[in-house]
C-alpha cells in the first residue's frame, strides 16, 4: 500500500489535536481517576518498566495516566521515556525496510538515538507518540498541586534502526547512564491491522472476541521474544504484527537485562477513517508491566 506520509502525519496530528480537544478538562480527569487503579509504583522503583499505547486518547487514555501515576510514584527524581519515532517520510521508511531485510543500520543517516537535548537529527520533533503523555503528565502535576519545577525531570529518547543490535546504537552508552537511577517508562503500538495497514481482506479479523485474543497471542509472542534477549527475531516478529515498538522494545531490553513481561491491559482504536480505508482496521494497545528478572 503506498502512502503519502507528509500526508499521513499531518492528519495524525490533526486528528490528535481534535481528540485532546473533546477529552477536555473534565475527560482528562476522568482518565487519571481511572488510572488510579493500578498502582505501578513499585515496579519502576525496583528497575522495572512500564508501556503504555500511542493510539486514539480516548480509547487509551487512562493507560498513560497508569504510567505517569507510577512514575511520580516512584521517587526516582528523573523519568526517562523511551519513545517509538515513526518512519514518517519516504527515506527513513526505506532505511526501515532495508535493515529488516538485513542490511548494516550503520550505512543509513537515521541510525542512533535522538531527542531532545542531543545534537543530530530531529525528527522526533514532528512525532505524535508522546503528545498524550505529557499531556496527562501535566494534569497530574496539577492535580497534585506540583509545580513543574519541582516535578521530576522527564528525559525524551527516540532510537531508530537497532535492527537486531540494539548495543551498536550510537549514544547507548549515554542513555545507560541516562537511565542509572530513572524510572523508566516506553509506549508501543505492538499491533496494527486489517484492510488499512495491507493485510487482505480475507485475512482480515474484527476487533470481537476472536479478533481480541488473536492479538494479545501475538503481543505475548513478541514479550516472549524479548523475554529470551532475541532481537533479530524481535525484529522479524514486530514487521509481521506490524508493531511500531521494534527499536524502543530492543533498546529497553538491552539496557534493563532480563526481564518478564506481563499485559494488564488491553485497548482498541479503529483507524480505518485515519486510513480512508474499510472496516476492519484497527490498532491494538496494552498496559504492559516488565519486571526485572529474578
């Protein structure tokens, strides 16, 4: 399916501002008084990490308030965010294919880590995947009464290409000393779908309650993947469930060892009106809980 991604990411980011604008004040609070729920604290205090979705805020909303909550919770002093960064124009597209089908990520300009504070490149600028969360981060220093002065640090990072090796990325040695000490959290899409993302209508499944477990098995079979350090294979595994998260996920397993993973929770939006494409088309989202492996 060819798609004009100047296109495709302002309309993302269109449809992102219209959605922040229904949540309001009053939906945002709702969302973090539903986060409240999980109390995740804990995990991040003892190394662990948290994900959270990128998807439509209404759908995934209180997902993101889970992991704000978890990190302010923390203690830890800085928060480090380990983003996807989507491939939203034709060259970083073709340099995602091209390692996936083997090629040395060190021949393409995008390969390192980018974000704010580092020089380099910048197309972290122009991604959607961290718009939700600072807005939730932002309601929940206001509905603690923190000033954003004395709030935690929140350290931006955006890698691309880890391509099976994630320990080769420039800068990782400077994100490892980034997150000594951090409450570190991810987000990651870990399953898109249907007629709008290229599969064939026949093999097209609803978002009902086949369709519903057929993605978990999928998400699962990714954390397993990374549960065993295969990064190749985590890799393969992210192009075939069309998952966004293959360099965030590599990255966060590389620098926080062996880990067990677990979904607490899972959520849908459809994007087949993103797409102009029919139904089914859909993304899946998850709450995902890693701890550090005993």
């Amino acid at each position: 399916m060819n798609l004009d991604r100047d296109a495709l990411q302002k309309k993302v980011h269109e449809l992102y501002a219209r959605e922040h604008a229904e949540l309001g004040e009053r939906g945002t609070l709702e969302h973090l008084e539903r986060g409240d729920q999980w109390k995740l604290a804990n995990t991040l205090s003892a190394g662990g990490v948290l994900v959270f979705p990128h998807a439509g805020v209404h759908d995934c909303g209180y997902q993101i308030a889970a992991c704000v909550q978890a990190a302010l919770d923390s203690g830890a002093d800085k928060v480090v965010v380990i983003s996807v960064l989507h491939a939203f124009t034709p060259t970083m597209e073709k340099a995602r294919v091209a390692v996936a089908a083997g090629e040395d990520p060190a021949q393409f300009e995008f390969w390192g880590i980018q974000g704010p504070g580092i020089e380099g490149r910048e197309e972290w600028r122009g991604d959607h995947a961290l718009i939700s969360w600072r807005h939730f981060w932002r309601a929940e220093l206001k509905r603690r009464a923190i000033d954003e002065r004395a709030a935690p640090t929140v350290y931006e990072r955006y890698p691309y290409l880890a391509g099976g090796r994630p320990g080769d990325l420039p800068g990782i040695d400077e994100l490892a000393r980034l997150m000594a000490g951090a409450a570190v959290v991810s987000t990651a899409d870990p399953f898109h779908h249907g007629i709008g993302y290229g599969d064939a209508p026949e093999d097209s499944f609803d978002h009902d309650a086949a369709g519903w477990a057929r993605a978990k098995a999928v998400i699962e079979d990714g954390m397993r993947l990374l549960e065993a350090g295969d990064y190749w294979g985590y890799n393969e595994h992210c192009v075939e469930a069309k998952s966004d998260a293959r360099d965030s996920g590599q990255v966060v397993r590389y620098l926080r060892g062996g880990m067990t993973g677990e979904i607490l929770d899972m959520s849908f939006t459809d994007a087949s009106a993103l797409y102009d494409q029919p139904k089914p088309t859909w993304v899946a989202g998850a709450l995902i809980e890693w701890k550090l492996s005993q």
